[in-house]
C-alpha cells in the first residue's frame, strides 16, 4: 500500500509540470518542493487521523459532507470529478509531449488525441488487468527517479559537473526570482502532490488500519519528499534552470546536456509508459467517482445503469467526452493549454486540502470519547491552522502569474456551475419530499 502510494502520487505532473516550477523559481525549486512536503504531510496527517478513528467506505468526501454540510460534500464530489478530468486531459498532453521526443514532425494535439482515445477504449474493456500493471509502473517510476538520482550524482562528482553553474554560490543564484518566484511556483508543486487522497480511498482495505495506514502515510510522506526533492537538487545542478521548458520532460533534458542521450530516450519511454498506466487508472477511478456520486443520490440515476460486463456506459462516456474536449482544446490552444490545465486542477487541489483540514478541526472538537488517534504527521490545531495561512498565501500568490490566473479563472467557472447545479438538486429534492406524503 505505501509504496503504491508513492507511485501513485508520481506523475506526468512530475516528470514534465516540474518544468513549469523550476521556470518559476530557478534552483529554489528544490526549497519549494520540501514546503509543498510539509503542507501534504500536515493535509494526510488530517485525513488519516479521521480515517483510522472512522474509517469508512469511499472517498474523503463522506467525512466532509458529515462535518461541513451537504454543500460542502456535493461541491467538493463534483469539483474532484472535473480535477480528474483535468488531470487526465494533462496526462494526454505530457504523454504527446514525449512522445513528440520521437516523432517531431507529428503534431502535439494529434498524438494527445490518439492517447486519450486509446485510454478510453481500453477502459471500455476489463480493467482489472490494470491493478497489476499500475503496481508494477509505480514501482518502475520510483526506480526511474533513484536512477537518475543516482547518474547524476555520479556526474556532479566525478566530472565536477556542477562547478560552471553552482546554484548555491550565492542567494540570487539559489533565488534568481526572489521569494515570490519560489511562492509562485508552488501551484505547479502542490499540482505533484495532488494524488495523496488514493492512501485514504484504499484505506478500508487493509487489514489492520491503526497500524498499515499511518505506515503507509508516513512512507508516502518521507518517500515521495524525499524522491522530489533530491531529484530537483540534482537537474538544477546538471542544467542551467532557465533552459527546461515543458517542450520536453525536464530529467530528459538533463540527462541529454550531460551527454547521456541513451539513458535520455530510455528516460522517455519510461516515463511515457508510466504516464498511460496513470492515465489508464485515473480514467476508470474517474467512472467509478460518478457513480458513486450518483449512488449517493448526488448524480443523475442514468450513470447508475450498466452492461452486463459491469461497464457503466454511461458514466464512461460522460468521462470521456470530457477529456476529450479537455484534449481538443489543445488544438486552439498548443502553446497555454498544459499550463491552464494544471493550473486549474490545483486550485481544486487547494479547495480539497482547505476542506480537509478545517474538516479535521471541526471533528477534534466533535469527536467522541473513543475517537482517540492522532496522526503524528500533523501538527494537531496549530499545524492545520497554519496550512489553512499557507494555502491562502500560496492562491495569493500564483494569481501573479498570468497562466495560472487562467487556470483560477476556469476553476472558478467550475465551482460556480457545480454550485448552481448544488441549487437545482436541492431544489429537486425538496419537491420530492413534499410529493412523498401525499402519496402515502
């Protein structure tokens, strides 16, 4: 469990949306991947300590909907359903950008298309083959970061590697954008963080949950920080930090400047192959999210209805019209889309974690007498508080940025439009209430 945790938060988020964070903030990359460390630690510190004490089938949805209200359970339901299809409509286009390695002269969009297409095929087939190939991409993906972990530090050690572009030879080499080009550059860095919620969804299937889950948490936490961080020391110190863009993955062009261009494309393919497998499980985790949704009566009953192999047809083309209009637009939009997409879905991810943690503060004042585990990952009222100031320091900050304010201008849209349907369903269901007497 923990180390699937691990893969599971490791993405194409990571291997090419870090290129978006070390433009933000240079060398600073790898200070602003540890205080993104922190602020999960303190987020899946929350939700374990309400996980273990009430442990419960589904997502962290039914804790917040219990402690903060139907609006707040319907609102954060949908809003993670459309952070997955954005997510996947992101892995797409990172999947066409290394691809793209290969085949320069074939469109982006084109081969996002044919990517996404074939993910919703195969997940109109028997997924349960996926269990096995996801376990083994994620434990490929952290063997692919120890890998270049450790060829770069062999680099920087025997050819003296990092002598012509040391990021620590003074402050504005560590920070050539200042404090607010470390802040900025954290939407893009809580955006690789933003799988940690799968430890507490695979929660009720452990056998011992005071013991496995807080092992997995904190296995995850340490695991996945310190794989991020080492990883960012080492490419900014093999490359200039102002060269990466999200063109190509930032590793292998780390790892083709050093003049390895063999463990480059080899980089590539791994890294490809791990971004279809998450494709692949998100896209059906996605399905599986709307119908519970809808089996909590907070989704149209039609996704509730199935073929007799078990697919949910209709909840499995409403997923994938969405990725596919998601996917489409990078027709109108190649240059921006990458970054609206992962700017958009961190917003929800913020949304997500303030839920979470004002949710942990309303139950330690709820809680009953048994109720008596704590996460050690978090800081108990002082920690969720001061994650709460942080989070709210970090919206602040990235709406500097030109393409994250898109990214915040269409997760707005989203909350507005799932907040209205929040309107119509309630409205709906008192109706319902008032005919039910009658009938009687």
């Amino acid at each position: 469990m923990a180390g699937l945790g691990i893969g599971g938060v490791i993405g194409a988020g990571y291997f090419l949306g870090s290129g978006l964070a070390v433009r933000e903030a240079g060398p600073s990359v790898s200070l602003a991947f540890l205080i993104g460390s922190l602020l999960m630690m303190q987020v899946l510190g929350a939700m374990t300590s309400i996980n273990v004490n009430r442990l419960q089938q589904g997502s962290f949805r039914v804790y917040i909907e219990h402690f903060l209200g139907q609006y707040a359970g319907f609102l954060i339901g949908w809003a993670l359903f459309v952070s997955s299809i954005l997510a996947i409509g992101s892995e797409a286009i990172a999947m066409g950008v290394f691809a793209h390695y290969w085949l320069p002269k074939v469109p982006l969009p084109v081969l996002a298309i044919v990517f996404m297409a074939v993910i919703i095929v195969l997940n109109a087939m028997n997924m349960e083959i996926f269990g096995p190939i996801e376990s083994g991409m994620a434990v490929v993906k952290v063997a692919a970061l120890i890998a270049f972990i450790a060829v770069g530090a062999w680099v920087l050690f025997t050819q003296n590697g990092m002598a012509a572009r040391n990021p620590f030879s003074s402050p504005h080499a560590f920070f050539p954008k200042g404090i607010s080009g470390l802040l900025q550059s954290m939407l893009v860095v809580i955006f690789s963080f933003s799988g940690i919620s799968a430890v507490a969804m695979a929660s009720t299937e452990v056998a011992k949950p005071r013991i496995q889950i807080p092992r997995a948490a904190g296995f995850m936490v340490f695991g996945s920080a310190g794989l991020y961080v080492l990883s960012m020391l080492v490419l900014v110190m093999l490359t200039a930090w102002n060269t990466v863009s999200v063109h190509k993955s930032p590793f292998v062009h780390a790892l083709d400047v050093i003049g390895m261009s063999g463990a480059a494309s080899f980089f590539n393919i791994v890294i490809l192959l791990a971004a279809f497998s998450v494709m692949a499980a998100s896209y059906y985790t996605s399905v599986q999210l709307i119908v519970s949704l809808s089996e909590a009566k907070k989704g149209p009953h039609l996704f509730l209805r199935h073929a007799k192999n078990g697919l949910y047809r209709y909840a499995w083309l409403t997923a994938g019209a969405g990725c596919l209009l998601v996917v489409g637009l990078s027709f109108l939009l190649p240059a921006a889309l990458y970054n609206y997409l992962v700017s958009a879905s961190s917003y929800i991810t913020f949304l997500n974690w303030a839920l979470n943690l004002i949710t942990f503060l309303v139950w330690r004042k709820k809680r009953s007498e048994h109720e008596t585990y704590q996460s050690k990952l978090i800081w108990g009222v002082p920690g969720a508080y001061a994650s709460l100031f942080a989070i709210m320091v970090l919206f602040v900050m990235s709406l500097r940025v030109a393409d994250f304010r898109m990214g915040f201008y269409a997760a707005l849209c989203f909350f507005l439009l799932i907040t209205a349907a929040y309107a119509v369903w309630k409205k709906a269901g008192r109706r319902t209430e008032q005919k039910t007497p009658e009938s009687t």
